[in-house]
C-alpha cells in the first residue's frame, strides 16, 4: 500500500516531508509487529530495548542514565521499566562502585539467557519477513543515517523555554 492510501490523502507533494512521513509511519509499523512479538514473551518494546542494550555493556553494568542514552525511545521511564525486569529476574541493581547517588544494572545471567534467545526468537522472523535485499537494507539504512544526520546538525531548541 502506497503511503497516500494508508494515509488517506493525494496532498502529499513535498518530496522531502513525505519521505519524512514515510519514515514516520513505517517506523510505527514496524514498531507494532515487534510488539506483537515480544508480546508473546510478556515484554514491551522498551523493556527488550534496555535488555538489548545491558546485553551490549555485558558484563558491565550501566547506570540508569546510561541506559537513557542508548534507548530507542529516549522519552521511556527508565526507572520504571528496570523496576519491573528486576521484579522478573532479568536485570539487578546496585549502587554504583563510582557514585553513591547512582544505582548501577546489569543481566542477571537468566536475563542474559532470555535476551539472548528473545533475539533469535525476534529477529530470525522479522528478517525472513522482510521485503528488501540485503543491498537494499544497506542502501535504505544509508539514507536514513544520512536523513537523522541531518537532524542532529540542526540547531536545537527548547519549546519549553
């Protein structure tokens, strides 16, 4: 379905927004079927997000702002979520070797186990259901970095201000 239908509009002549709004929108249905997916193993996005990031700092743990750093979605409650995958066994705190103030999380080795089978379980069938060539995927992945560089080099502002 082209971007207009699933819209329901035929005023899109920006070439430039509407690629824009084709991101946007794409990102949005991706983000539901992986939803959907992690759904089955009683996970959100957000908490198979920080699972994936404490997996890359493995066995290092991180504190909760660097974890923010590394989301997806860098609006999440951290706080919150690491509550709930410590509630489950997946993750541990502690306070931090460096900063007293700060708490520090890592994998539990089960949360490390689970991660790691969660991301066969995921990405094996995301990939197989995927319409683009590996040449594709590389060349649309250019232009996005290519799109958000963009983005970080405009000045920013603070609306709230």
């Amino acid at each position: 379905m082209k971007l207009e239908e699933a819209l329901k509009t035929d005023k899109l002549t920006d070439i430039r927004q509407k690629a824009d709004l084709n991101i946007l929108y794409t990102a949005s249905r991706i983000k539901i079927a992986v939803n959907r997916r992690y759904r089955e193993f009683g996970l959100t996005f957000e908490q198979a997000n920080v699972l994936r990031i404490l997996r890359g700092s493995h066995p290092k743990p991180l504190s909760r702002k660097g974890i923010a750093d590394r989301m997806i979605d860098q609006t999440s409650n951290v706080t919150r979520i690491v509550d709930k995958l410590a509630a489950r066994g997946k993750v541990f705190k502690r306070v931090s070797e460096t900063d007293r103030r700060e708490i520090a999380v890592a994998l539990t080795e089960e949360g490390y186990q689970f991660i790691q089978m969660l991301s066969e379980q995921v990405n094996v069938l995301e990939f197989h259901r995927s319409a683009l060539t590996d040449d594709e995927a590389m060349t649309l992945h250019q232009l996005i970095e290519k799109r958000r560089a963009a983005l970080e080099a405009e000045p920013q502002t603070d609306r709230n201000a």
